[in-house]
C-alpha cells in the first residue's frame, strides 16, 4: 500500500477531512494502518484535484505541493466579500460590469510572474497564528504581497447575457516539443463532448466569468479574481473553483468519496491506487545494482555514476530505491524510500 488516491474532492470537505476519509477507508478494507498524507490544501469551497498519498508515497507530498496546478474558477463580478469567495460577508459593491472584450484584454497583465496579496482568510501563519483565525476573531490581518507565477490565463466560459454561456476560448499555452508548442486547454478538452454553447457578443456586458488558469506554487485564485475584477473597474469574488490538475495528477485520474467507500467495503481499495512512481513521472529512472541499492538506502554517496546533472528515480528492476540528485557524477540521496525486501538487503 505504497501510493497514490486521487480524489475528486466535493464541495463543503476539507482536506484534512479528505486524509480521514481515505484513512477509513483502508480500516473498513482492513489494509492495515499505513501513514496517510495531501499533496496540496483545497479550501472546503474548492473541489476536483486533491493527491492523497499513502504510505512511502507521503515522502513525495512536499514534492506535490511544489508542483503547478490547474484551475477553472469563477468570478462573479459587482460583490467584494471579505473571505473573497460566496461564503464570506459583503465588503464592496459596484454597479460596473465589464464586457467580454475588456476581459480578454486584462488577462495578459495577469500571466507570467506576478505579486498578489493573499487573502486575510487563508493559512498563511503570521506570529504563529493562521491568518484566518486572526480575521475570524475581527483583528486586523496585513498580509505581505508575494511573488508568484501565472502560466497561462484564459477565459472558459463567459457568462451572462440572453445566449448564456458562450463557447470556450483559445487555448493555454502548455509546454512541448519545439519553441512555441500549444496544446489545447483543459477547458476546451472537456469541453469538447459536450453540449452546443452560444457565442456571447463581445460588447455585451457580463455578470461573471469561468477562468482556467495555470499557476505555480503558493498562487491563490481568490487573490487573482479579485484583482482582475479591481483592475476592470470593479469588486468581484470567486463563486467556483475547481482543481482540474496537481502536478502530474488529473481528474481522469479521479475518484469520488462514494466511490472510495464501495472499494473499501469490497475490499478492493489497492484497485484505485496509483503506483508511488505515478507522482514522478517527469523524473527519469536511473537503474542501479543490488549493492548500489543497498548504499542509496544507507544514505551513501555513489560515485563514478555517468549520469548528467538532475534528479533521477534509483531503481532495481521495477522497485524504487530513491530520489536522487547527480551532480558531477555524484549520485547524492535526495529522498530513499523503504521499499526494498530483508532478502534484497
């Protein structure tokens, strides 16, 4: 039971709530007790996405929350609130909608790297409290700006208007062979079974807008649609977001809580887990001998490896030995994981 869960997160559930989850249901399906951990928080709001990793899969978790996500999210535009999603008390109010157009023109000064404030009800510790603790109690909460990094930007699906939702737009720019490579956006990917949409006129007047954004590490998609909604002339929150990937984990890849029940009442739980590898698959494998095995999990240095500057996943045959590092042919543990037999030892 080393691996990966991927849940479709519901609305409503935290992530902490979510690891509980998983941790019964390997009680009910008597798999033992393994350590259980998240790839990436998602607010109770939020669903879609969300990495669990079960036992020697948790080493990577930190490796998870490094990595780029994918959102769609919608802004609804004329209310500020103060948690900058549904959930939270009106603060600002404007009677300004923007078109379609004046959208389309914004997001360019939100894509690459940015600097946003992050929202006062959010996790960061400030003097070892969570900001959101603070601003529940009504204390003032200054948050400092951050700097992070907006791979792609697009609209999704416009709405408003007597058509409803219009078509999806162009699609993000994703990484590829050759200067310049697209791939067509994961909005429009999904987007592509489904039911005929309605061009919205680009003079028309919108009272939201669905988003997919690409982003790094420590983005808050609140923090975005509030300033794309300020930079347009007006308030706006997020009534929608959903995590659409998390590093190299997709909705595909997904399961639902109900799901993760029937699995764990039938006993067939491993069935849904992805292999620990399935968390680095951008890492190349580098096999090694039994007795190299055996001295990465020493925490050994090995040495005389051609091999050229990276990290690599350490194998013998199919198992795991290691995260490592090559550095002037140098061969440096940078994670080991326990999966190797008393035999292969």
């Amino acid at each position: 039971m080393h691996g990966w869960i991927i849940l479709d997160k519901p609305h409503g559930l935290g992530s902490t709530q979510a690891v509980s989850a998983v941790k019964r249901a390997l009680r009910i399906s008597e798999a033992g007790k393994w350590k259980v951990g998240h790839g990436g928080t998602l607010d109770p709001l939020a669903t879609g996405v969300l990495p669990i990793a079960i036992g020697e899969a948790t080493k990577l978790a930190g490796r998870m929350l490094d990595s780029d996500k994918i959102y769609d999210f919608t802004v609804a535009f004329g209310v500020q609130t103060d948690t900058l999603d549904l959930e939270g008390k009106t603060i600002a109010e404007s009677d300004l909608r923007p078109t379609l157009a004046q959208v389309e023109a914004i997001l360019p000064r939100f894509t690459g790297p940015i600097e946003q404030v992050p929202p006062a009800y959010s996790a960061i510790l400030i003097d070892g409290q969570r900001a959101y603790d603070l601003a529940r109690k009504g204390e003032e909460v200054e948050m400092k700006l951050r700097s992070v990094t907006i791979h792609g930007l697009e609209i999704s699906f416009p709405q408003g208007g007597e058509d409803g939702a219009a078509c999806p737009r162009s699609g993000l720019a994703e990484p590829g062979e050759g200067e310049g490579a697209q791939s067509p956006s994961p909005s429009a990917a999904r987007q592509q079974a489904a039911e005929p949409c309605y061009p919205l006129p680009q003079g028309e007047r919108i009272d939201a807008v669905t988003l997919t954004a690409h982003v790094s590490k420590g983005t808050y998609i609140r923090s975005l649609a509030r300033d794309i909604a300020l930079a347009l002339g007006t308030v706006g929150h997020v009534t929608m977001l959903r995590r659409v990937k998390a590093g190299p984990f997709t909705l595909e890849a997904a399961i639902s809580l109900d799901k993760l029940d029937e699995a764990a009442r039938g006993g067939g739980i491993g069935g849904l887990m992805l292999p620990l590898t399935a968390g680095l698959d951008d890492i190349p494998a580098l096999p090694v001998s039994p007795d190299q095995a055996i001295a990465l999990r020493q925490g050994k240095i090995l040495t005389g490896i051609a091999a050229t500057d990276g990290q690599y996943l350490a194998t013998l045959g199919d198992i795991p030995v290691a995260l490592v590092r090559s550095d002037d042919h140098q061969i440096v543990v940078v994670r080991g994981f326990n999966l190797m037999s008393r035999e292969d030892d």
